[in-house]
C-alpha cells in the first residue's frame, strides 16, 4: 500500500482555527477533528512523541488524504466539528450515545395559544422550550400550567373575525373552570397574553418574578378591597410558591449558569448537564460518549458542553466546570469554584454524573459478567501500579496452636474467582514456637521453590497478611528465588496493627 506523504500534505495547510477531516484509501471519512491551529495539530499526529496511543497509531496508519475547514474562531470550529460529526459519523470519533428523541413543550404560534408537548419540531413560528431529558419533570411542570393557568385546549381558528361572527360556542372545559372562554369572547387577548407571558417567564426558570409580580397584584386586590380577585391569585401564589420551594436548590443570586462534570472509564465517558435559571434547575441530563482514541476528559467534555448547549440553545455567560477548559472565546466565561454556592452546583452535578456511571455498569456487567471481571482487575493494576493484569493472585496466611504446631496456607485466584483445586496447606518444618516471619519465609520459599522446579507459571501478584514484618519475610524468601522483580507482593495489615 503507498505511504501517505503527510509533510506535502501539511505544507497546504494554514496555521489558521478550523476542522480538518482524515480519509483512508477507500476515500471514506474516518476522523473529524478541530484545532485553534490547524497545521500545528494535524502535524502532532505524526510526530513520534505525541503518537504514542496504540488506537491512534491504527488511525495514522490509515490516513490517505487530508481535508480542512476554516473559521474564523477557535468557538467556531468547535461548533463545526460537532455538527460534522453528528452528520457523517466518523469510524475514529467519541460516538455520542444518545438516540433518544425528547419531547418540547410547545407554544403555538396562534391567535389565544395552546400550550403542550410534542417531539417533533414545525418550523411554523412557534416557541419551543425544552428538551426535555426527563418526561416526569415535563408533565409535572404541565401539570403546574394547567393548574395555575386556563388554557384552552381546542384546536379552532379563534382568529377575531370568527370570534366576532360567533361562530364557537364554549365547551365542556369552560363549565369546569379549565378556560375561559376566548372562543366567545369571555377573555379577551390582552388577558390570555399575559397569562401566556408569565408561562414563559416559568418555563425559562424566572418563577421568582412571576411569584413577586403575582403577590404585588394580589396586595393590590386586597387594598381595591376586590376579595374575590385576591382570592383567585392567592390560589395561584401558594401553587407557584409551593413549586418554587421544590425547585430552588441553590441561591437565587445565581441567575444563568450551566454546569457540567464528567466521569470516565476506559471504553466511555458520562457528563452530566445542569442548566440553572435564578437558583432553579430547569434542566439537567446525563450523556454517555463512547471513546474510540482514549480521548482525554478536557477532550469528552468539550464536546459535550458543545452538544448540550446546542441542543438546549443554552447562551450562559458562564460555564460550571471541574477543570480548566482550553478554549478561547470572549463571551464565555469559565468557572472552576472551590468554595460556595458554584461549588454546591458542580458538586451535585458530579454526584449526579458518578451516579449514572455507576448504574451503567452495573447494566453492562449484568449482561456480561466478564466485564466486571475485566473492570476490578484492571482498577486493582492500575491502584497497585502493576505492569498486567493480576489473573492468578496466591494469597498466604499462617496460623498456629497455642504457639505450637506452625500452618501455612494458600488461597488462589484465577481471573478474578476462587480457584479451589490450586489451593495448598504447609505442616511447617523449619520453625519452632510462634515464629510468624519464619513461618512466612519457609512457606513462600517452598511454594515458589517447587513452581520453578516444575516450570509451573508464577502469579502475577502475592498477597501476604500481615504487616511489614510478614511482607518482609516473604520478599526474602522471593530474592534467595531470583523472582523478587517477576512478580507483586503486598501485604495487608489490620489498620492498627502496623
């Protein structure tokens, strides 16, 4: 196969921000990728000290041509290679996992507007408000509308001209108290318009303002001495106050933020999302992304704040996050709290991230039990910093009677279960009395003595209990062997013991 030429290839490309684009030999498109410096990143994939990942190395090795983008922002290439990413689906990039189609909360472009929920976006004029990643909240916030508000539900042309012809006569909903009859013009369009306003105002998270407005007008009534008003607004307030009380977790000052954290494994990566309005959640979803190149978390999280805040026409100023984020653009502001309010809100937000993550493994390793395996051998090798996977783990304990009688015996391992057959026990010979590190040294020298005459494959890690002592006792006996470098020993201490 001809070798790809990447330095005239690089030669043609600007030091300007943009999307560049990798194809392979059969001219398909198998990464997309975006940079502040486009020549500069491009170029890092072929350079020896930066390709280092076995998963980009098969990428490198498969590029044939090279296309680009320019923008004019580093903000712009990153809005571009999320959508160029969403519609092509390159082979190479973080898959976002998330088919699902939300519903939004609809107010139609109409003469008296109807308000309701659907997943299909018309292009008609309407307002859309969402999505919605939780259903329940949807309906609960619906629920609040209707019962606040008297919407009507009909689907008749109430244009003025029809309704001064009388043309509609008012239905079942206006005898229960659900409308107020615009159709016969019982409501006029100035009144159901305000109503419509406030709606707005509590579906962009702003209740605060509807709550103080509605007691300034319900104090008014009172003082007008028109009881029967105040009355129907107090409703309305305690319904309103009652839902903000619920909603209002964090301090009120903070008035536009979205928040973000991330969680991340080795084959995915789950963030979770936050949109805050005045103190209020209105929003909140959990996206998992599935890594093809081990992307970094800076990586994962950027492209998801750019998927969210697409997907939720999010303009906060200011973005909640638990690390710095290398992305320039003036308008944004990114936040890192330690103390306070802010802090609260990311801490949620990974309680809520660290949350997801773990349900979704526990569903993964349900269906297949060999990733949980996988999962705690690769945590325990990573934590005791071991070079492989511990799959045959020989555990040693000694006991005695009275201080006579000096045992020895060995639980084995195997791929992360009990391997029974491989299990031994040692009448020690070469101590007397209640010797522990004797008896560990002779225990571990005989055991590891006869695997070697035998050829038999040595463990990957040995787990004495005991202290420093024990442990000691046991490298002792693997350095007379010549196997103290082959293999992990670690010894495990009751915590007060040493």
């Amino acid at each position: 196969m001809e070798r790809f030429d990447h330095r005239a290839a690089l030669k043609n490309i600007p030091h300007k921000p943009g999307v560049y684009q990798f194809w392979n030999d059969t001219a398909e498109l198998i990464y997309i990728g975006k940079a502040k410096d486009l020549r500069n990143r491009v170029g890092s994939y072929f350079n020896n000290d930066f390709n280092v990942n076995g998963k980009t190395r098969m990428l490198v090795s498969k590029i044939r041509n090279i296309t680009f983008t320019i923008v004019d922002t580093e903000v712009d290439a990153w809005l571009l290679e999320n959508s160029m990413i969403k519609k092509h689906q390159p082979r190479y990039n973080v898959m976002l996992k998330d088919d699902k189609t939300y519903p939004w909360i609809i107010i139609k472009n109409e003469n008296f507007p109807r308000i309701y929920w659907t997943r299909r976006i018309v292009r008609d004029g309407s307002k859309y408000l969402g999505p919605y990643a939780s259903v329940s909240m949807m309906h609960t916030i619906l629920g609040l509308i209707k019962e606040t508000y008297p919407l009507r539900t009909c689907n008749l042309a109430l244009t003025r001209e029809n309704i001064d012809k009388g043309k509609f006569k008012v239905c079942l909903e206006y005898q229960l108290g659900n409308c107020k009859g615009p159709c016969q013009n019982y409501q006029d369009e100035d009144d159901y318009e305000h109503n419509i306003e406030e709606i707005k105002d509590i579906l962009n998270g702003k209740i605060g303002a509807v709550v103080r407005g509605m007691k300034a007008e319900m104090d008014a009534a009172v003082t007008d001495m028109n009881y029967e008003l105040a009355h129907k607004l107090k409703r309305k307030y305690d319904l309103l106050e009652k839902y903000q009380s619920k909603s209002t977790v964090v301090n009120s000052s903070i008035t536009d933020v979205d928040v973000f954290s991330i969680a991340s494994e080795e084959k995915y990566a789950f963030v979770n999302y936050l949109k805050v309005m005045n103190g209020t959640i209105i929003q909140t979803q959990t996206l998992e992304l599935k890594k093809r190149l081990d992307e970094s978390d800076e990586e994962l999280l950027t492209l998801a704040i750019s998927e969210f805040r697409i997907r939720y026409q999010s303009h906060s100023k200011e973005i909640i996050v638990p690390f710095d984020i290398d992305l320039e653009d003036t308008s944004i502001r990114f936040t890192v709290p330690k103390l306070g309010e802010k802090k609260k809100l990311l801490d949620l937000s990974q309680k809520n991230v660290h949350f997801f993550k773990r349900d979704k493994i526990d569903q993964y390793e349900k269906l297949n039990p060999e990733i949980r395996t996988e999962r705690l051998l690769t945590q325990m090798m990573n934590d005791l910093r071991m070079n492989q996977l511990p799959r045959h783990i020989e555990c040693f304990d000694n006991s005695n009677f009275q201080g006579k009688y000096p045992v020895s015996a060995i639980v084995v391992f195997r791929d992360g279960r009990p391997s029974k057959k491989d299990y031994r026990h040692f009448n020690v010979k070469t101590v007397e009395g209640p010797n522990d590190f004797a008896t560990m040294e002779e225990a571990v020298h005989r055991r590891y003595r006869r695997m070697l005459d035998e050829g038999t494959e040595l463990p990957q890690l040995i787990v004495i209990d005991g202290g420093k002592g024990q442990l000691s006792s046991a490298i002792k006996s693997l350095k007379l062997l010549g196997i103290d470098k082959q293999v992990t020993v670690i010894g495990i201490a009751k915590r007060l013991e040493e």
